[in-house]
C-alpha cells in the first residue's frame, strides 16, 4: 500500500488541489513537502500530533519533510478558528517556542543528516522590504477572494485588523520560498489551512508558472464533532512538565467509545489489520482498545519506559492493586498548613486538579471529589497531617483521575 492509501486508509486525508497528481507523487514518486507551526506556546499539543504524524507516515514512505517554523508569521498570528487577535510575542518568547518544538517533533521525524529540513520563516519574512513584497507578491491577491475564505469571514463580525490580513499572504509566500529553494511541491496542514494553502499553490502558479498542490488532514475531533485535547485544565500538552505522562495516557485512556478506532488509525502506527479486529469489540471489552490507545501513544510522546508506568499505575488504580508509585504526585510540607491544617480547596488549586476555588466548591458539590476513597461533602473540610496516612494521601476527582499528595 502506497503512503497516500494508507493516509487515506487511516481516515486522515481532508482535501486536496488535485487527487490524482497528489496520489501518482506520494505513492510513485519522490519529493519533499512541508507544514508550518506557530511557535505560539512553549509546548506542541494534541492539536499538532496528527501533523507531526502524517510527517512521520511520509518520511518512512521516501518524501522529505520541511518542518518550517513561524519565526515570522508567529509575530502576526493565524485569525483561523481564533474569535480575537492572538497575543503578539517577542522575538525572545518565540525563539524559545522553536527550540521546545523541534526537542518535541524530533521524537517522532528524524531530522539526521538529509532526512528532513527545519527552517524559519523569519529568515526571509522579516528582512522583506515592504513596497518590494506589495508589487511583487500583493499584486496577485484579490481581496475579494481573501475576505470569502473561511479564515476571515468567521472574523469579519468581531473585527479583522489589516495586520491579520496580512497572514495568508504571508503564509503562502512561505510556499513560493520553499518551492526555490528546495524544490518544495506540496503543502499540508489542518483542514482550518486550506485557504491559506489554496494561497500558496496559486501564487506558485502564478509566479514561477509550476505546478504546486496542497493536502489537508482531518482535524482531531470526536465523534459529535467536537475538538479533542481539551480538559478542565486546558490543552493537552506534549511537554511532560505542562501534561505528565500519566494524565496524558488517561486522556487516551477516557476517551469514549465512539472515538477509540478512529484515534488508533489517527495516532498510532499500529497496522490497520490489527486495528480492524479491536473494531470488533464491543461494550465493556472496548476498554482493551483503549488501553492499547493510550500505551501507544504515550510511548510516541514519552517514551516506552513513560508508557509502562502510566499503564502500571492506572492498572493499579482500576484493578485490584493499590500501588501509588507511578502516580501523579504533589508535595507538600508544614508550611503550607495553618494552625495545624490545610483546607481541601487549598490543597485542590495547589494539586492543580481545578484552576480555582471556585471549581473546587463546584465539584464537591456535585460529589466529585474525594480523599483516601472517602467523598469530600463539606466545602469548608481542612485535613491535618492525621490524614495523610504512610506519609501522603488521594484525591480522586470524578471517577478516574487520581492524584497523590506527598507530605514531605
């Protein structure tokens, strides 16, 4: 099976710029591609890992990714899906993002020696003269056209600067440059870039007179069409410092049951024969599926040695055992305590199990919470060093997160 069938075997293709010459280059052909990240954030998430598959599904297959990282256009920022202008960042913050991107992404797509290509847009984007980029690059976008594209209609109500305006322009000239200097053919990205892809293909065309085309992939969304790597606490993150391991092979592990196949064509490279017999399974033996999905993709991200101890401590939690070794875990110590106690939504924001007290009364009231396997019914409980027995004690929050608290 070519790498185009198996992309779209795996349910990740959205659209293209003309599937039989995208077909005939992935399949029978040799060529290299790139996708764009916004250094917006210190972390990757689950948003970015389907991208950073489809890198890897390419690279095995023979193509040559180009990571290109918006050190340029993540100082305007992307008005896709976005109701607000993105907060403008420093060259410093971004610098930094790349760096945490490319340790992150470079789990997954081997960037050794003519493998695959970084590069930053800020390299060509912000020493542009601008009266030159207007009549070279400007002259062949139609406003008209720009305003249509779903990026900025759904932005048009609430206010579209003429800086965010900018972006596709931007992005697609990003294309133009890689296509001279690489011989770069093909764009991916997100079912929300096809505008800006679209963008890139045509001023290619128009420019250089090639043949260029583009490719979009499903977003990660579930069954009812709502966008995953989402909880309470935010982004799932890949950065195990902002998401740890264990919370992240939990998100996996809770996701539901309408949702557990397709994520394991999405984001696992398990072969589709086997994935087709978990299909299979029903009700309560789903669950196998999903402990499959979690271990699987948290080894991606973290490591094999990560995706045992997540498995271990969840096992331990949801079956018989009790081993706490491996769980998410706070410390605390006498100072955090007042006269000789520490209030349990104290305790729940300093865990950050909730962002606030606020959460924190809301969930006991709903009898969400509960410490040593006892439900918390009092908002105003305070718990003393009695409390945490062999030294720590946990909270369960709702029926499957658990969280250690360690009095040191």
């Amino acid at each position: 099976m070519g790498v185009f069938d198996e992309l779209k075997a795996r349910g990740l293709i959205a659209q293209m710029t003309n599937e039989e010459r995208v077909k005939e280059l992935l399949n029978h052909g040799k060529t290299s591609f790139y996708i764009g990240f916004d250094p917006t954030a210190d972390s990757l998430h689950v948003g970015h890992f389907v991208q950073i598959m489809v890198m890897s599904h390419m690279q095995k297959a023979g193509h040559t990714p180009i990571a290109l990282f918006g050190g340029g256009t993540g100082m305007v920022g992307d008005p896709s899906g976005k109701s607000d202008m993105r907060k403008m960042l420093t060259r410093e913050e971004i610098d930094h993002n790349i760096s945490c991107f490319q340790k992150q992404m470079s789990r997954l797509v081997d960037f050794s020696e003519g493998k695959a290509i970084m590069v930053n847009n800020a390299d060509w984007l912000l020493d542009l003269n601008y009266i030159n980029f207007l009549r070279e690059i400007g002259v062949h976008f139609s406003v008209n056209r720009m305003l249509s594209a779903e990026c900025y209609k759904q932005r048009m109500e609430r206010g579209l600067t003429f800086f965010e305006l900018n972006y596709m322009i931007m992005q697609s000239y990003d294309f133009l440059e890689l296509n001279r200097k690489y011989g770069c053919q093909l764009e991916l990205g997100g079912d929300d870039q096809w505008s800006n892809i679209i963008g890139g293909v045509e001023l290619i065309r128009r420019v250089e007179g090639k043949e260029a085309f583009g490719m979009t992939f499903t977003l990660l969304t579930t069954s009812d069409g709502r966008k995953m790597g989402k909880t309470e606490n935010g982004a799932v993150w890949l950065d195990p410092e902002k998401t740890s391991p264990y919370d992240f092979y939990q998100y996996w592990r809770n996701v539901d049951d309408a949702d557990v196949i397709r994520c394991l064509k999405i984001l696992t490279f398990l072969p589709l024969e086997q994935i087709d017999e978990l299909a299979k399974l029903q009700g309560s033996e789903l669950n196998r599926a999903k402990e499959i999905l979690a271990y699987e993709v948290t080894k991606l991200i973290h490591g094999e040695e990560e995706a045992v101890k997540a498995q271990d401590a969840a096992r331990a939690l949801f079956g018989a055992g009790s081993n706490t070794d491996n769980m998410p875990s706070t410390e605390i110590s006498s100072a955090d305590f007042t006269d000789g106690a520490i209030a349990i939504l104290d305790l729940l924001v300093k865990t950050k199990l909730v962002p606030s007290k606020g959460e924190a009364r809301r969930l006991i009231g709903q009898g969400g919470i509960a410490v040593n396997d006892k439900k918390v019914e009092d908002v105003n409980q305070k718990l003393t060093s009695d409390d945490f027995g062999n030294g720590y004690l946990i909270i369960r929050k709702g029926k499957k997160v658990y969280h250690k608290v360690v009095l040191g």
